[in-house]
C-alpha cells in the first residue's frame, strides 16, 4: 500500500494533509514523509513506526537502546555518517543495521559489500541514527580522526607561525591524536578560504562539536566531529594563536598568520567559555577585501557623486552607520585608499587593527593600559594628521573628542551602531553631544546593510507573484520594467543560488533644512522626512531598485532591511 494511503488509513493524516505534502516535495524535490514533518501534519516517529508496520520491520527508539562498543567497532565511522546507518547488533556473523529509508537498497547492497557480512536492516529516525553515532563513535578510545578528515578538502597551508611554545604540557594535551589534529586544523582552514567564509565556529555542545562557516552573511553547518576531540582541536587553535593553553575558564583573544591558496590570511581567534566547553571563533581576514574602491561599494550613481565629494571635504564627521557585519570597516578602508596620498598624513584609532593599511599611521586601542579612543585621539592631534579615522563613537567622551578634532580643522571618519542615517544624529545628542556641536560639525551620515549577490552562473529570469510585489510596495508600472533574476543554485554558489555581497546604502547629507531640524532637537522621525523629501534615497528603496535591476532577490531584501512607513 502506498504510505500515504497507509498514514491515512492509520487515522493518522487527512487525505488533503497528504495531497498538500505531496505538493510540496514535488515543488521542493524532498520526500512526501519528510514534508509532512515540515508541514507538522505528523512527527518522524510516527511515521517510521508506520514504515515499520507496514514494512514488517521491527522499530527501535535509540534514546533507550545501548550499542556495545565492539558492535560499533564493526562499521568504520566514515561509512557509518557517509550512509547515516549504525550497527545494532550481531548474531550468528548477521549484523543488524538501523537505517532511515527501506526502501533505500542501493545503500543497503554497498553495506554488504563494504562490510563484507550479511545485513539485517531495522528502522530508526534519521535525526536519532545521526544523534547515536555522535555519541557512540565519539567513545571508542582508540577511535582516530582520519574518519572526519574525509569530510573537508584538501587545501595546501604553509603556517608561517607555527613555533609551538616550549613546554611539554602541549605535548600531553595533543597527545597520540595530534598528527590528524594538526591535519583536521590546516584542512578545516583550507576549506575555509576555499569556500570565501569569513569565520570559522568551532561550538560544543553535549554529544558533539559543531563546526559551521558563515559564507556571503549566513552560516553553512560542515562537520561534527566527535566530541573528545574538542580538547586537541581547541589546544592545537590555540598553539597557533599563541594563546594559554591551560587557561580554559576565561576569555581569550589571539591572531594566527598563514599563507592559503596563495594569499596571505590573518585570523583573528576569540575563545568563550561556554557550560559544554570552550567555544572558538576565528575571523579570516583577507587582504584582498579591503582593496576595494569607492566604484565597487555599491552605491548609486547619484550617491557615490555625493559620497566622492564627502569625502574630499577638508574638514568635518563623516559617519558610517550599521549592525555588526554590515560592511562598515570595508567602506572606511574604501575611503581611507581613495584619500591615502603622499600629501596626506592620515592616523586611524581602531579596535582591534584588522587590516593592516601600507601608508597610513594605525593605532590599536589598548584597554588594560588605558589607552582609550579619547586618548588616542587626544594624542593625534598633536601629530598633524590631515584625516582621522575612529574605529566607533562609542560614548561621550570619543564623540567629543570626535568633534572638537572636526572643528579644529580635520576631516574625521568614525562609525556609529544605528539602525538609520536619520537615527545616528539622535544618537549622539543622547550621548551627551550638544545639538548644535552635531549640527555644526557632521557633514554626512552613511547607512548600510549587506545583500547576497545572485550567483552569475546560474541567474536566470523570474517573475515575482503579485502579492510579492504588493508587499515589497513594487508599483505595476516598476515592475513591468524590472529586470527581476534568480537563482538556481550550481557549484559555483554552493547550491546558494548567492555569492558574494554588494551593500545597500542611504546616504544622508546636513544640509541647512536639516542642521536647523538638529539644532531645534527634532526626533528621527522628522529628520528622516525632511531628508526624503530632500531627494534621500532609503536602505529599503535602495535594496529594491537593486532587485529591479536582477543584482539580488526580494528574500534578500526582506531579510537586511525594511520597509519604512
């Protein structure tokens, strides 16, 4: 009998239930069982019990069944997360395999001949099969890690700072693991740079670890290699980074130097203690990222006349505002190479220094020594810089000592955590600023979020549904004209159907109407208006003309900015 029938003779689904989930896989190229769960018409318990029962298999639940080690032993963990299969049991030379899918015999043959042995297949959830070998492969003492390193692709790094200390508490933390340890590590960074991430999160938890890249914005799930591994891989991290390895309760932060792929990397290591462990992140940061000019931001014609001219001014607070990750620094650094000339002397305050800028004066902010972006900039002034750069207007006291730096001659650049152009103004009256210091002093506030590109191989011409285009506020003469893409997803992108990020941006000048509205203490609200009607072009209206024009999709819009009523 067909499942679906089967499901609804059961009582357990409706027939419209089914119809609706078989719509969906069809559409979604997924399996009809695996749409009822997404659809929550029914669990994937229940509808591996019903396999079963239909099938004439027996069902197990693995949260209450113990497999002893040298059953494990029998499939080779690679095979076991290759397949998403594990041994159950074995009697009289038959091993008992759980598996997801019976009907899968394809997968079911290559085990016999792998395993040279005669199967017995029993059903299991995929999600509770996945769960038991993260808990049981992470068990087997003399377990190796050759296994998880089929996973990542091998890349060729040259460390060119890999001097491993000088005691021989390291030895004993990498112990006999550390040949693959140091492999898993070079190999997981490799992929890294291979796959353009810009961070690599190395998360514990419970049964296993976690790694995942975040690539164009968003996180991609790799591996989960097994759980007593966290400790060598973690020591090994910090070796590199020339970190305390016995320091496991407190924060650390370190930089680790390589040559990948022919390009020279620093990443930045963060280490937070969580309750499972010590958590890692490490921030690559790629040179040819800030090579970027001023053309290739992403601005609009109109904006970057605007923003050229801004810049070229020879005194007053430039601001770039926006979340964590949206590009800021990349803008600045944007700026900071159009203006890096011989007849310049610029000083920047940063922290921490990411990118490392031939010809411009870098300082980094030290906390525990008291050296303070105030400070900092106190101390600049007596240098004679003609640009400064502030790595973020943090409080009061940066911000003044921003502005007295504007007035006295300087052309500053700084960023500010605002949602909006119109909301950086407010922002520094809230600090403490007096309203006719920020009036007198800013010249222009830049806003800007992070799209994902569509992929250009596999674009391909889209036409939005009516209701889309409503809520995106697209009126039909626009959208007659517009030029919408998609994409399909190929191995370029990774099946993204995205890749790589162009930023979306409002550009706000302070011209008299609005130096006027910031004296008088207006709210956001009225300065955003004013600025509008002044020719403003939002983040939202920005995003939009970029999807008319096939660079990046609605989802991508609805996902970084909204729309302002």
């Amino acid at each position: 009998m067909d499942l679906g029938q089967y499901l609804v003779k059961q009582g357990l689904i409706s027939q419209e239930q089914w119809a609706e989930a078989k719509q969906l896989a069809t559409s979604q190229h997924m399996k009809p069982q695996d749409a009822l769960v997404q659809l929550g018409y029914s669990s994937s318990e229940q509808i591996m019990q019903a396999l079963a029962a239909r099938d004439g298999f027996e069902y197990y639940d693995l949260r209450d069944v113990a497999i002893p080690p040298a059953v494990v032993e029998l499939v080779p963990e690679s095979v076991a997360r290759e397949n998403a299969v594990i041994p159950l049991s074995e009697e009289d030379g038959v091993l008992r395999v759980l598996v997801s899918d019976p009907q899968d015999f394809d997968t079911i043959d290559k085990l016999q001949f792998i395993l040279n042995r005669k199967i017995e297949i029993a059903l299991a959830t995929r999600e509770s099969i996945l769960e038991a070998i993260n808990r049981n492969y992470g068990q087997i003492g003399d377990e190796s890690a050759d296994s998880m390193l089929q996973e990542f692709t091998d890349t060729a790094i040259d460390f060119t700072e890999t001097e491993e200390g000088d005691g021989a508490d390291e030895d004993d933390l990498v112990d006999e693991a550390s040949a693959p340890i140091v492999r898993l590590v070079q190999l997981m960074i490799g992929e890294a740079v291979q796959l353009r991430a810009s961070d690599i999160h190395v998360e514990p938890f419970e049964d296993r670890v976690r790694i995942r890249y975040r690539i164009d914005g968003v996180l991609v799930e790799r591996d989960s290699p097994p759980r007593r591994l966290l400790g060598a891989l973690l020591s090994r991290i910090k070796i590199l980074a020339r970190m305390d390895i016995a320091e496991r309760r407190r924060t650390q932060d370190g930089r680790i130097k390589i040559t990948a792929g022919g390009k020279e990397l620093d990443l930045r290591v963060s280490m937070l203690p969580t309750n499972h462990g010590q958590s890692c992140v490490m921030r690559l940061l790629d040179k040819d990222n800030i090579k970027v000019g001023v053309r290739q931001l992403g601005l609009s014609d109109r904006d970057f006349k605007v923003f050229r001219n801004l810049i070229r001014r020879p005194n007053g607070i430039l601001l770039v505002t926006g979340p964590t990750g949206s590009g800021k620094t990349t803008t600045l650094y944007a700026a900071m190479n159009e203006l890096n000339r011989p007849d310049r002397k610029i000083i920047t305050a940063e922290d921490p220094v990411e990118y490392y800028l031939p010809g411009i004066n870098q300082v980094e902010v030290r906390h525990s020594i008291g050296l303070d972006f105030a400070l900092i900039i106190r101390a600049m002034l007596r240098q004679a810089p003609n640009v400064i750069l502030v790595g973020e207007m943090r409080d009061y006291e940066t911000a003044s000592m921003g502005i007295q730096a504007s007035l006295t001659g300087h052309l500053v650049f700084s960023t500010l955590h605002t949602n909006d152009a119109p909301g950086a103004v407010t922002r520094m009256v809230d600090m403490g600023v007096p309203s006719y210091l920020v009036a007198g002093s800013v010249i222009g506030i830049l806003a800007q979020r992070l799209v994902r590109v569509i992929c250009s191989k596999c674009k391909q011409p889209y036409t939005p549904r009516d209701t889309e285009l409503e809520a995106a506020g697209i009126p039909p003469e626009m959208a007659a004209e517009a030029n919408f893409m998609k994409g399909r997803g190929c191995s370029h992108c990774g099946n993204s159907g995205y890749r790589g990020r162009l930023g979306v941006f409002e550009l706000m000048t302070m011209n008299s109407r609005i130096r006027e509205l910031t004296f008088q203490g207006a709210s956001t609200q009225e300065i955003r208006k004013e600025a509008v009607s002044l020719g403003m072009t939002t983040l939202y209206d920005d995003a939009i003309l970029k999807v008319c024009k096939g660079i990046t999709t609605l989802d991508e819009v609805f996902r970084v900015a909204k729309k302002v009523t």
